[in-house]
C-alpha cells in the first residue's frame, strides 16, 4: 500500500483572533486524515519580544524549505511602527497572485443570495511598495509603483484562472483616468493579455464606480482584477455582501511559495473571547488541501461546513449565532463524521 504523504507546513498563528481561529483550523485539519508536521513561527510584535526580529529568519528559512504556509493575521500598526507582517512576506517570496473568492455559504441569509465573484489582486506592487519619505515637514510623498511586468504577469494569472474554471468574464478595476500613467499602463496590459483569451469577455471600470455597482447589482461581475490597494478595499466591500469578514478565505500564490491566510485582519476588539468566525481561515485551508492535492480531504471540511452553515445551530456571533469558536469547530468536527 502507498505510504500517506506528510505534508510540512509552516503556521504562523498571529495575534489578536489569529490564535483562535488557527487552533479551530488546525483541530479540523488534523481529523481529516491527512498527516501534518507543522513547523510554528511567531511574526510581528511578539516575535519581536522574542528573537529582536518582527519576522524570524528561521520562518523565512521555513517558508522557504516547505513552500506552504498557513497563516492567521498578524496586527500591523496603524500610522507608525514596523512595516506590515502580511506584506512582507508577500513581497518576499513574490506572492504575486492574491486569490479571494467571494460565495454564499448555505442557510446564511445575507445582503445577497448567490454570489459568486472571484477577486484576483496584484499583490507585490502599487500603492503597496512601501515608498514613503517626508519630503520637508509637512509634505510627504508616497509612490505607487507598476510595472509592465507585474501587470502583465497578473494579468496572465487572471485569464488562466478563467479560462481553467469556465469563468466567462474579466473586469479590470482601474482609475487610469486620474492616474493616466500607472494605471493606465495596468489597463494596457491586461488589454495585451486579453487579446490571447478571446473566450472570455473583457471589460474595464473606474474603481469608485465598481464600488456602487457592487453594492446595486454584484451579479454583473465574474472576475475581477484589481490593483493592490483597490483589491484590498473592493475584498472587504466584497465580503460584506455575503456576511462578513469571517467568511472570506484568500491564497498568496507565486510560482514556487503560497500562503493561505484569511481575507480579514487580527480583529482586536473581539480578541480572546472564544467569539471570533474562523470560517475565513477554514476556507482558505480548504484552498491549502486543493493545493496540495488533498481534494478528498477538502471536499470533506467544504462540505462539513456547507452542512453546519445549512442546519445553522452552531454559528458565531458575527453571522447572527451564538456559539463560539471552539464550539463551531466542534461542529464542523462532528458533521465530518
Ligand atoms: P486589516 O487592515 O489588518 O486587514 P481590517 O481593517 O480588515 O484589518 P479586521 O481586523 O479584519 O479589520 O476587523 C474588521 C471588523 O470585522 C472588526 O469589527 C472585527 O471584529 C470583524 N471581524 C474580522 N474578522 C472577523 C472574524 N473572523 N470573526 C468575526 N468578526 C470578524
């Protein structure tokens, strides 16, 4: 009989709800019947307590060795302080592709009914370089940077992604009326990388326009491709239509690394009291066991949790429940059989 694989992750657990939901992910993890050997790494302040650095070279030596990563958020600071966790390691192993699919959980009322977009972010560039300098008191300057080659290889993701998934249109979200030249230049980019995939439908609008239209009408968008700050933004309005940011996974991919992490952050006010929905994070591990080829196993907690979201007794509090994080992933655990 053929040996099971043991898969070596790396998990960096966070701070704030990062903990909790990461230990409710990793218990479902463990009863799927695939073999983990998880290698644990701190990041941000708390590893900074520990090894002087935010983020330890042996957790970038660990991503590096393993190339998967699970990953709960970790609280960058707001205003000052150290550069933020996520994009860090994003840019470091050039996690280009940011994947945040946006659907309907069964039974769970929301906004809207059946959803179903596909947000695919640039993750490595634009407003996000991190090129910030005061240029006298008072005056700072902060650089959005894009490059052909981030946009077109983005851009390439995007359609391959569509055409590999029957997904039949693309919107490319811009405001290369206003930034002529960087976005402009994303915009031709993806024009150029269109012409090769004429079965999918392309088309473009303004950023502040695709805000009111997803809020009017989301059903209009299939994919959506989007730079690194308007993907940031437009993700949350995303996850708002279908109950929260409890619920909606993401995936760092690049062509050797990937990090799963959920689409929200570390959510202090609601930190340490067994409340928080680690349903984002479950769902991003799911995107992890297709990953790693794990379908099995993925189908099994996919539809662990479609059935306790349908029988809808056992839900937090953030999707209209009462029940607590532990207590969810006891579910989810008992429907897995
Ligand atoms: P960041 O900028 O770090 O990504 P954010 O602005 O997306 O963070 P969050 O920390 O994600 O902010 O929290 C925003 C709101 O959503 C908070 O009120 C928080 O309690 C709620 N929230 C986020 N994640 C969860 C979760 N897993 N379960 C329940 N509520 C959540």
């Amino acid at each position: 009989m053929a040996e099971t694989k043991t898969h070596k992750v790396t998990l960096i657990p966070g701070d704030g709800i990062g903990p909790e939901v990461t230990q409710a992910v990793v218990r479902i993890l463990e009863a799927t019947g695939v073999k983990w050997e998880w290698e644990r790494y701190a990041a941000g302040a708390e590893a900074f307590e520990v090894f002087g650095e935010y983020i330890p070279s042996a957790l970038y030596e660990s991503i590096e060795r393993n190339k998967v990563a699970l990953k709960g958020p970790v609280t960058t600071p707001v205003g000052s302080g150290f550069k933020s966790i996520n994009v860090t390691l994003r840019k470091k192993f050039d996690l280009f592709a940011n994947f945040r699919p946006i659907r309907n959980l069964p039974g769970l009322e929301t906004k809207y009914p059946n959803v179903d977009l596909i947000i695919i972010r640039e993750n490595t560039e634009g407003a996000y370089a991190g090129l910030e300098h005061e240029v006298i008191p008072g005056v700072v300057e902060s650089i959005k940077v894009i490059t052909e080659k981030g946009s077109t290889r983005i851009a390439k993701f995007a359609f391959e992604y569509a055409r590999k998934h029957g997904r039949k249109k693309i919107h490319s979200i811009h405001k290369a009326n206003i930034m002529k030249l960087s976005d402009g230049l994303f915009l031709r980019c993806a024009r150029k990388v269109a012409e090769d995939f004429p079965d999918i439908t392309y088309g473009e609008h303004i950023i502040d326009n695709t805000c009111m239209q997803l809020v009017m009408n989301p059903y209009q968008y299939d994919t959506m491709l989007l730079e690194n700050l308007y993907g940031d933004i437009v993700s949350d309005l995303c996850a708002g239509l279908i109950g929260g940011l409890g619920l909606v996974p993401g995936a760092n991919l690049g062509h050797d690394c990937a990090i799963f992490e959920a689409v929200h952050g570390s959510a202090p006010d609601i930190a340490g009291k067994d409340i928080a929905n680690p349903t984002a994070l479950l769902q991003s591990a799911i995107l992890m066991l297709r990953h790693l080829d794990e379908e099995a196993a993925a189908d099994r907690v996919q539809k662990a949790l479609e059935t306790v979201y349908a029988e809808g007794k056992t839900l937090t509090r953030d999707v209209g429940g009462h029940a607590g994080t532990s207590q969810f992933a006891d579910a989810i655990l008992a429907a897995m059989g």
